[in-house]
C-alpha cells in the first residue's frame, strides 16, 4: 500500500484578554477556543489549573491523553468488526503522566489506556485482548508520540 499525506488544521483563538493582555503573568487568562471548520462546536480550552488555567475548560494535557484513547477505540471497533466480534459496549479510563523541570518546560513520560469491552461471545475474549495490541500498533496517534503508551484491556461479556 502506498502512502498517503493527511493534514488538519484546528484554529485557536485565545480569548483571555482581561483588558490589559499579557502586560504580566497573572493580568490574563489562558482561556481560548479550539475550532475546526465545518465542525458542529468550538471546544473550550485553558491550561491546567497549576499553570493558572480554568479547570472546567479542556487542556492540552488532556486532549493529548484523550487523542490516545479515541483513537485506540476507533481501532480497536475496526479490527473487532472486521473479525466478526460484536462489541456491545466500550470504555476507557486513560491516564497519562508528565513531568515539569524547574525551567517549566516539561513533557509526557508515559500513558495508559484502560479500555473495557463488552462482547458478545465470551469464547473470544482473547482475541480481543490480542487485537488492543495490533490497535495499538496502528495508532496514528500513539506512533507519533516518544512515551510509551500501555494498554490494560478488560474484557467482559453481555
């Protein structure tokens, strides 16, 4: 199979200005907005509430923990529909763990994906726990990343 180049664009929009922009650390919010064209909603975003960020907004440390699990499960639902497993239900607890230098740069040192399937057949629970590595493999997130990513499936029957 040949390769193929894929590009998305997302839009930021910071929307923190409280009147004096960034004339000191603390005189503005990280708040913002994250925007894809044609998508239905804008999604909110901040900084963790350690960097001074709005805890009830999404922050870049999340979405990229997020971004591992989604597209796992997009995965895994693929290879299982492809192998005739009926998955009834799917679940991920995902973690992911970073690190900060005094310097405040930092970076992701590792991360776990939890998923829990329902299936239908019970006697191909194994496969499944199988197929979460072949996901994880193809994961063009994963792939991209330079931390190791775990998985710990659970599987259960209907």
């Amino acid at each position: 199979m040949s390769s193929h180049r894929h590009e998305y664009r997302a839009a930021i929009t910071w929307t923190g200005n409280l009147g004096t922009g960034t004339s000191e650390y603390r005189a503005y919010s990280r708040n913002h907005e994250i925007t894809i064209e044609g998508k239905s909603a804008p999604i909110p975003g901040s900084s963790d509430p350690v960097f001074r960020g709005e805890a009830s907004r999404y922050n870049p440390e999340e979405l990229l923990v997020a971004s591992l699990a989604s597209c796992h499960m997009l995965w895994m639902l693929h290879l299982c529909a492809d192998a005739g497993i009926v998955v009834t239900d799917y679940r991920d607890e995902a973690s992911g763990t970073m690190i900060t230098e005094r310097d405040g740069s930092g970076r992701f040192v590792e991360a776990t994906l939890r998923p829990h399937l329902t299936i239908s057949d019970g006697a191909r629970a194994d496969e499944v726990v199988a197929l979460n590595h072949r996901a994880h493999d193809l994961c063009f997130i994963a792939a991209s990343v330079n931390f190791p990513v775990r998985c710990e499936p659970k599987i259960t029957t209907r």
